[in-house]
C-alpha cells in the first residue's frame, strides 16, 4: 500500500511538472497517518522523480524514512492537516504565469 501511495504521488508530481504547474520549488504530500505524510524531497528533481525521492515524515519535519529532508515549506502542509482532517492530500504549487503575475 505504501509503495502504491508513493508511486501516486510521484505520477501527481510529474503530470503537474510536465503541465508547467510545478517547478523546482513545487511539493506535493499524502497524509498517510494521523500525525505522519508523504512528500517530496526537496532536492529531488521532478522531471525524474522516483518513490526514492519521496520522504515519510512525522508534523515536527524528522524523517522517518527516506534518504532526503522535506522541503522547508513542510510547515504548510502540516498547518493545513492540522486544521482540516478531512483534507488527505496537498499540493503547493507555483505555476509559471501566477507566479509572474503576482
């Protein structure tokens, strides 16, 4: 089951890349458990994004398994989890034409 999870996001993360949706700096994260989620890595490329660059961690950041750190917008992930249980996964994006924009 984790391992189908983590190939979902890798599949999320590379569609968004591919549609310009995502760029070095955009994460994506599963809550996999009450206080526990999914996400990329934050070195991780994500054209060639693997479930090796996925990283399980708790809400404090430490890692639990995998060979990276979370990217340092974590935070944001968990602050919504916190306040929404309902929501299971997230997307933090930085689409090219917003971002220009804005």
């Amino acid at each position: 089951m984790m391992e189908s999870l983590k190939q979902d996001l890798v599949d999320c993360i590379r569609m968004l890349e591919f549609a310009g949706l995502v760029n070095y700096n955009g994460h994506a994260s599963i809550k996999i458990s009450e206080h526990r989620i999914l996400i990329n890595s934050s070195s991780c490329p994500k054209n060639s994004l693997t479930v090796n660059d996925i990283c399980e961690i708790d809400f404090d950041g430490n890692v639990i398994f995998g060979t990276d750190k979370p990217p340092i917008e974590f935070h944001l992930h968990v602050g919504i989890y916190e306040a929404r249980s309902d929501v299971r996964a997230i997307v933090h994006a930085h689409p090219k034409w917003s971002t220009f924009l804005t």
